[in-house]
C-alpha cells in the first residue's frame, strides 16, 4: 500500500550537513532501514541504490535550471536562460542533444589533449617547484582547467584571460549571493556567446582538430545542432567543466597531503592514476549531491510523491555504504576497482557528459603533481568553501613540498 510522502513521520537531515564523518555520524544514527529524509528543499535520499533509483527514473527531472527559482530569484529573462541549457533539458529534447554531442565528449577525444594537458601542469608547477611552497588553489587548480577547455574550443592562447574573466563571471551563477549577481552574470553571458558565435563562424568556415569542429559537424539522421544550440553547448562545457575540475583535483590533492603513503606510491607507480582519480573522488568527491523534481506525481518504494516534489540525491553518501564499497572509510589507490562505479560523475540520462576529459585531465594532473612535489604536506589550515549541495573544494590550500623537482 502506497503512502504520500508528506504523510510519513521521516528524520530530518539538513542538506549542509557538515564533514564526511558528521554525515556518517548522521548516517549510523539512523533507524535502520532509513531510505528516506526531510530537509530544507523537500526530501532526500542517500543510499547507493535509491540514488541510482532517482536519478535512472525519466519522471524525476533535473532541477538544475530550477535551482535560482529555488533561490527566490524571479527574474524571468535570467531564468528562461537557465532553462535552455542540457543541463536541464529533459525528454526527447535531452535525448537528441546527448545523442548529437556525445560522440564529441568520447574518450579518444578526451584523450588527444592529453601531451597538453601535462604541458600546462608542468607550466604551473615550474613556477613554484624551487620554493617547495604553493598556494595550491591560486597556483594550480584555479588556473589548470581554462586553457584546456580553450584548446578543447580552439580558442587562441591570447584570449586564455578573456576567456578565464568570462568563464569566472558566468559562474558566479553558483554563488550564494546570485540575486546580487545576475546583471554581472548575464552580462558575462552575452559577452561569451558573442564570442563564441565568432569562433563558430571561423570554424565553420576553416575547420580544425576541435570539439568545436566535432559538433558543428555533428549530424544524425540528418538533424544538425543550430547555432544557438552550439552556444548553449559551449556554456554549459563552461559551467559543468571548470569548478567541477578544479575542485576536484583540489580535494583529491588535500586527500593525499593526509595520506603521504599514497602520494609516494602514486609518484613511483603513475599507471596507478586512474584507480587514484575513481578512488579519490569516491572517497571525497566535489559534487556532493544534486537534486531532482517530481515532474509528474511519482509512485517509489510505496511512497507518492505529488508533481512538482524536489528531492535531494546524497552522491557523497551512497560513495561510502559499506556493502557497496568495501572499508568505504579507507582511502586506498591500490584497492581493486568496485564492481559499481562511484556516484560523483552522477548517474542516469545526465551522466557526466565530460566524464572522459574531467578523468584524463585528474589522471595527467595527480601523477605529475606527486613527482614534482614530493612529500607534500600541508603549510597551514585549509579553508573550505561553504558547505552545500553545489561544488565544494578548498578555497585556500597552503603546502609545502621537497623543491628542485
Ligand atoms: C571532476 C570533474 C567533474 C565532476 C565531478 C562533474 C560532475 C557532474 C555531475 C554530477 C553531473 C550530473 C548532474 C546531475 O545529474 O544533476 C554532471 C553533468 C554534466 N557535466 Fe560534469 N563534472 C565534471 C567535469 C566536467 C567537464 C570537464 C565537463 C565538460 C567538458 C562537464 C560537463 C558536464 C555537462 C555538459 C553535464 C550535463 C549533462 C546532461 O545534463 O546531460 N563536466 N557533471
């Protein structure tokens, strides 16, 4: 028998709720059996297989161009905006755009900026390397990921700082104060479609060996991307490919100062990088969470939720559950890979779509980075970005390492 979940006497658990060890405190202290929560949003879920649930469910959207609406921001020319992206299309609408674009993200593609991404790592740490000191956030992960999302583009090396101005502004769309922000946002917007419309119409008419290329190029059955398409596709590689990025290599790389052991071991075994990234971003991943809405009223586990019900998908969570990831509180790149993957790339219809190019870019990055800065430690507290269910990383991350390498 179905009960509407407004009905259920459910626990409560904030969505901003605290370090990894408070939530598995939260977690433990669960009745057992708890699948189910409430928090500020509507409901929550966070096991492994209820996570999967939701997010592999057609009828729960994403609520990702609702998430200013959320916000109390009513704006409706910025909020039709939104609502355009991938990120949030939905039904056949999402289905052709993936299957249009998807064979531009694949591996193989990922794979050719490989020689250029090390280019660029090795490029941030020479400047720091003899000291032996960095800020790790303002001297590498701020910087690493927007020349590769320019090369990615085929966007010139003199336009890195345009484009790095640009892509900052835009994502102020993830900040807590937005209703502060969205003329600075928009504006930012405008600037980098202009741009970009330039840089379609020079491939268009001069083809390269770019993703660009690939997607003007892209064509099934007929059916081609439109150029406002394009744009959108080129914003939405902006704002889910660069924080994401640098905010990941930011708390794998606070992971390892905790686990010298680790970083030796990745130092003198680089071929270990790829179960170090999988194993990093389980066990601190920067995308915590992310959140679905009821787009028609949804029957789950006997429980109905009306249309329109928001629900939050605890992807940190379900990446520590014990019968899915065995010691899930053990940090260890030498474990062998679970049979289920981690959860921080998402699940369902709106996987991860750079996936392949956020992998190779941690995979060159973390081999590279325990070479260069051996013994690495951290040199005074990291400070953290606000906790929520948007992208968390450090802000602030003194360390210090042997230099001359
Ligand atoms: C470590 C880095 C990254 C992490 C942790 C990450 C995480 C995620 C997650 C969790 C989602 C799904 C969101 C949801 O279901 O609500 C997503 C979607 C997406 N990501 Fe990433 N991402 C990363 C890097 C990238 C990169 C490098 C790109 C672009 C080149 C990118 C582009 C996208 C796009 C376009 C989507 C939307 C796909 C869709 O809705 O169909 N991401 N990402």
């Amino acid at each position: 028998m179905s009960t509407l979940a407004a009905d259920l006497d459910l626990p409560e658990i904030p969505l901003d709720a605290g370090t990894f060890e408070e939530r598995r405190a939260l977690r433990t202290a669960l009745p057992d059996g708890t699948w189910l929560f409430r928090n500020l949003i509507g409901y929550g879920v966070l096991r492994y297989e209820d996570a999967i649930g939701v997010l592999r469910d057609k009828r729960w959207h994403s609520a990702s161009g609702r998430i200013p609406e959320l916000m109390g921001i009513t704006r409706q020319d910025f909020l039709g905006r939104q609502r355009g992206s991938i990120l949030s299309a939905e039904g056949d609408e999402h289905v052709r755009l993936r299957r249009l674009v998807a064979p531009a993200f694949n591996p193989r593609a990922a794979d050719r900026l490989r020689p250029f991404m090390r280019e660029v790592m090795n490029g941030l740490i020479d400047p720091v390397a003899a000291n032996g000191r960095a800020d790790f956030v303002a001297d590498v992960t701020e910087p690493y990921p927007i020349p590769i999302i320019c090369e990615l583009l085929g966007a010139p090396r003199s336009d890195w700082q345009l484009f790095s101005r640009l892509a900052s502004d835009v994502l102020e769309i993830f900040s807590a104060d937005l209703a502060d922000k969205i003329d600075l946002v928009m504006s930012a917007q405008d600037e980098l479609d202009e741009y970009t419309r330039q840089l379609i119409a020079e491939r268009r008419s001069k083809p390269a060996d770019d993703l660009l290329t690939d997607l003007i190029a892209a064509e099934e059955a007929g059916d081609k991307l439109s150029t406002d398409e394009l744009v959108m596709m080129v914003n939405a590689v902006i704002v889910g490919g660069t924080d994401t990025t640098r905010n990941q290599l930011g708390c794998a790389v606070s992971l390892f100062a905790e686990h010298p052991d680790q970083w030796a071991l990745l130092a003198e075994r680089p071929e270990l990088a790829p179960r170090a990234v999988e194993e990093s971003m389980r066990f601190f991943g920067a995308v915590r969470g992310t959140v679905r809405y009821a787009s028609c009223d949804i029957e789950y586990r006997d429980v109905v939720f009306p249309a329109g019900t928001f629900i939050s998908v605890g992807l940190a969570d379900a990446n520590r559950q014990e019968d899915v990831f065995p010691e899930p509180d053990r940090f260890d790149i030498t474990k062998p890979a679970p049979e289920q993957p981690q959860l921080t790339f998402g699940s369902g219809i709106h996987y991860c779509l750079g996936a392949s190019l956020a992998r190779a870019e941690l995979q060159e990055a973390l081999p590279l980075l325990a070479q260069r800065m051996p013994n690495l430690r951290l040199d005074g507290p990291v400070q953290w970005k606000p906790e929520g269910v948007g992208i968390f990383g450090p802000a602030e991350m003194p360390i210090t390492f042997d230099p001359g390498h």
